[in-house]
C-alpha cells in the first residue's frame, strides 16, 4: 500500500492483530507524532472491494484534510469480537475520531459506549447501530453516513417485477441474520413485490456476505427447488458465489441473479450476461464523508446526523458506463 507524503495508513487485520509503530502516533494525545490529528476507520473487513473503495474514498478525504488516518479490520465481517477488539484499543490509543463500519448493530453497541466515555466522537457508516439497544445503552453518535438500504431493496424489487412480468420463484441469500444492512435489504425487497402474487419466494437463507457461502447455501436451494428462477443476493459476493453454484448445476442463463453493491466483478457480470442486475451504493462516497464527518467533529463543528450517500440501478444498459466514471 502507497504511504502518501500526508497520510499514512495502516491496516491491520485478524491475523496481525496489532496496533503498531507503523502508525507513528502519540498514544496519549490522540494525534500522531507530526502533530496532525488522527482519525481511524474500523471497517468490517478488508476482503471485499466494497471496504477497498470505502477506504479508497476515506484515504483521500485524510489526504485533502492534512489528517493521519489508521484503517483496520477485522479479517471476517463475522467477527465483529475482534473488531470491537480494534475499537477498543483505538481508543486506548486515544485517535482524536472513530468511524465505524458495524459488524453488528448490537453487539458493538457497548465499545461505541467506551468511546463516549473517553470524548471520542464516533461516525457509523453503512450499517446502523441497533437504535433501542444504542437507547437503552444511553450510546450517542456523531453521525450515520451511508445509503438507503430498504429503498435499495425496493429497487432491486420493481425491477424483478417489471423485468419478469411480474412472474418469479425467487430465492433470497440474506447477509448476517439479525443485521440491519441485510435485513433492511430484504424488507425492502419484499415490499416491492408483495404486490405482485405472481412473484413467490420459495427460500430465504443467510450466506453470511460470503461467496464460498453464497455458492453452498444456493446449491443446496436449487436441489430443494429445482424450478427456481431468479436468485436475490444481499451483496454481490454472495451473488458471485451463486453464479457459480448455478454453473456448477448447467443452469448458466437460466436463472436470473440480483444483487447489491455494485462492486467490479459484479458489473463484468453484468456486461457477460452472467448477472441481470444489482444496486450502486458508492462506498467512496462514504468512506470521504465518513473522515470529513468525523474530522468536523473532532474539531467541534456541527455535524448532520444522517449523512445519504447516493444509491443506482446498474443494469447491463449502464454497467459499463458506471464503472468508466469509478
């Protein structure tokens, strides 16, 4: 990874596990050693190219506000110990702001806490936290940056609607059970079909955001229900792995696969033919307003509490054209 002239960027995940020199702090001043201020990035993994453009968005914003910036992350989106873990020494480290991708809106709810205890001003991006839980805690936030995750949900289901004639079995590969990114994805999508009678969910199962995950549980769906023809993916990963399973059972082209995120490999999908469509998010968009959010709050300005990011449909009529303009 490039070190920028007026960023410095370290990343750590499970199997590093460490805080380290690297990032040239001051672990009792929450700024580094040159005398900027340092704002850190807690992601919910680095092994997807949604968290790589978060963090490309978030690396330039640092760079445009003279700020050191620290990223980590835990190896798993599952692991959301050994991100609560990296919170916590973050704060032991005294980083002057926090923006925190949740691995899950409950269970972060408590370090969140810490870091209001220590006057650390936090910005959730992407996934909320859990609002009762975050109520009940007493848990402030500085911010919520990120995109609709039940408009995109109801997005990705008009256009099945519209694009099967309002005919479909559909089975649905659902992201960390209990997560608000993925449930909110899914009322989303079920609320644009409900309408429709002639669109039926046959299965509805997690696949946890990965794709090894996305390929076992839709393998197992399609011998379950053979007549299956349209799969709805929480995230693009999974549907990447569905794609595969759907080769692996000589169905290539046959059923129609949806996903969400709108990440690389997903769009070349798309232009192959190989996917029918999936939901823009533009996770550099919030990676930059994340640090931006949290840079004013460290220095005490005011700050929205919701941030939007911009959500699209990508379809093979714009896949091409979207990714020119990444």
């Amino acid at each position: 990874m490039p070190i920028h002239r007026q960023l410095i960027v370290c990343v750590a995940v499970a199997a590093i596990g460490v805080f380290g020199g690297a990032c040239n702090r001051d672990a009792t001043s929450g700024g580094a050693a040159n005398g900027k201020p340092r704002v850190a990035l807690v992601m919910k993994t680095l092994n997807n190219p949604f968290f790589i453009d978060m963090q490309r968005g978030a690396e330039q914003a640092a760079k445009d506000l003279n700020v050191d910036l620290v990223v980590q992350a835990a190896e798993r989106e599952t692991d959301v110990e050994r991100q609560m873990q990296i919170v916590e020494n973050l704060i032991q480290a005294r980083v002057g702001a926090l923006a925190l991708t949740p691995s899950g809106s409950r269970e972060v709810v408590p370090v969140v806490g810490k870091a209001n205890q220590a006057n650390i001003p936090v910005v959730i991006v992407d996934t909320r936290l859990d609002q009762k839980a975050a109520a009940d805690a007493g848990v402030k936030t500085t911010a919520f940056v990120g995109s609709d995750n039940y408009k995109g949900g109801q997005i990705i289901g008009e256009y099945l609607v519209k694009t099967s004639g309002a005919k479909a079995k559909v089975a649905i590969l659902e992201g960390i059970p209990g997560h608000e990114t993925g449930d909110s994805r899914v009322r989303g999508f079920r609320d644009a079909i409900k309408g429709s009678p002639g669109v039926t969910i046959v299965a509805s199962q997690p696949a946890n955001w990965e794709r090894d995950q996305g390929f076992n549980v839709f393998q197992n769906i399609l011998q379950a229900h053979p007549d299956v023809d349209t799969v709805f993916a929480c995230n693009d990963i999974m549907a990447l792995g569905a794609i595969e399973a759907i080769a692996a059972a000589n169905k290539s082209g046959k059923i129609r696969v949806l996903g969400f995120d709108a990440i690389d490999d997903a769009r070349k999908a798309i232009t192959d033919g190989r996917m029918a469509a999936t939901v823009a998010q533009y996770p550099d968009e919030m990676g930059r307003a994340a640090i931006e959010a949290a840079v004013k709050a460290m220095k005490g300005e005011s700050v929205p509490a919701d941030i939007g990011v911009r959500i699209g449909l990508i379809t093979r009529e714009n896949a091409a054209r979207e990714s020119d303009k990444k």
